[in-house]
C-alpha cells in the first residue's frame, strides 16, 4: 500500500472518530432537553474519542513530514541519509585544486548504493555510478556530480508523490541541504527557521 493510501485511509479513520465524537455531542443535548439518561451518548462520544486518538497515533508512529510532504518513516530516513551523503561526497569539493577526500569517496558509493536499493529507475542508478565515477577521478567534474543528484532527488520525489508541485518543491529542499555549506546554520543566522 502507498504512502499517499494509508494517509488517506488514517485521515478517514480520524474523520469518522470526529463524526462519531458530533454525534455523541447532538445526541448528548437531545437526551438532555428531552430528560433522559446520558450515559449512552458519553459512551458514544468516549468511542469517537478513542478512534480519533488511535488514527492520530497511527498518523505518529507511520509517517513523518519532509518540506511539508507526509512520506512513510523509513522513506523519511532513505531521503535524509540519501541528502546526507550527497552533501558529505561533495564537502571537499567546494575548494577549487583539492583533491577529493577518501570520505566523500565513500559518501558518493553510499549515494549509489542508496539509489539501487531504493528500487530507482535504471536511469537513476546510472546516474549515481556516472557522479560516482566523476568523484573517483583525478579532477573530479563537480558540476557533473551537482546536475546528477538534482535528477536523482527529482526522481526520489517523483515516485513518492503525484502532486507534482509538492515533489518539486521537495526535491528543491533537498538539493539545497546537498549544494550549501553549513545549510541549517545559515538560515538559524538569519533568523529563517525551517
């Protein structure tokens, strides 16, 4: 089942406990006016309650949000660890004439082993061995390197969303916790909190 399906199947699990919670309240007031017991309409309303509770904690524990896109928790930790290594394989690139460190070196097969075992396109993992390739080399083609994992978080994004301003959007977050230097610092600084 995908992301998008179980979102919609626990918003409607939260939405009949919210019906069921007004219709206890409704029931409650007639009882009331017409003099009769209120036990019954409590228990209705204590029902709503505990389905409410359960599809939020279900919401909780299943999904967590990225660039304001709900996405399943293990998806959530491949995108972060994805991002996190991409940035890590090009950290030694930002100063022209420095050779590529044995780290990013790692980084960038962590990148493509992520990709593989994601389930990704073909296409998609040919991209992370070819920015791979390019960091293992003597003078490394950063720019190669950047354009590639752009297409790569497209594509990520692509497969975990039909919305396609929401994927773009995501994607564009992402690329830029690869591309920027000290990224979290930067906006605390200057007072833009994600």
């Amino acid at each position: 089942m995908s992301a998008s399906t179980e979102a919609i199947l626990i918003d409607l699990i939260f939405g009949l406990g919210a019906l069921i919670v007004i219709a206890g309240l409704i029931g409650l007031l007639f009882s009331r006016r017409h003099k009769r017991s209120l036990r019954p309409m409590m228990s209705v309303i204590l029902c709503g309650v505990g389905i409410a509770v359960i599809a939020l904690l279900l919401n909780n524990l299943l999904f967590k949000t990225y660039a304001q896109l709900r996405v399943k928790k293990t998806q959530y930790y491949e995108i972060t660890s994805l991002t996190t290594n991409m940035h890590q394989s090009l950290a030694s690139s930002r100063t022209p004439h420095q050779p590529i460190s044995p780290q990013a070196k790692k980084a960038s097969r962590n990148v493509t082993y992520l990709v593989k075992h994601t389930n990704q396109m073909t296409k998609t993992i040919q991209l992370a061995q070819q920015a791979q390739h390019s960091l293992a080399s003597q003078h490394p083609q950063v720019t190669l390197v950047r354009h590639n994992y752009r297409l790569i978080l497209n594509r990520q994004f692509a497969t975990l969303t039909t919305d396609k301003s929401a994927a773009k959007r995501a994607s564009h977050h992402a690329y830029q916790q690869v591309i920027h230097y000290n990224y979290g610092q930067s906006r605390i600084a200057s007072g833009r909190l994600p």
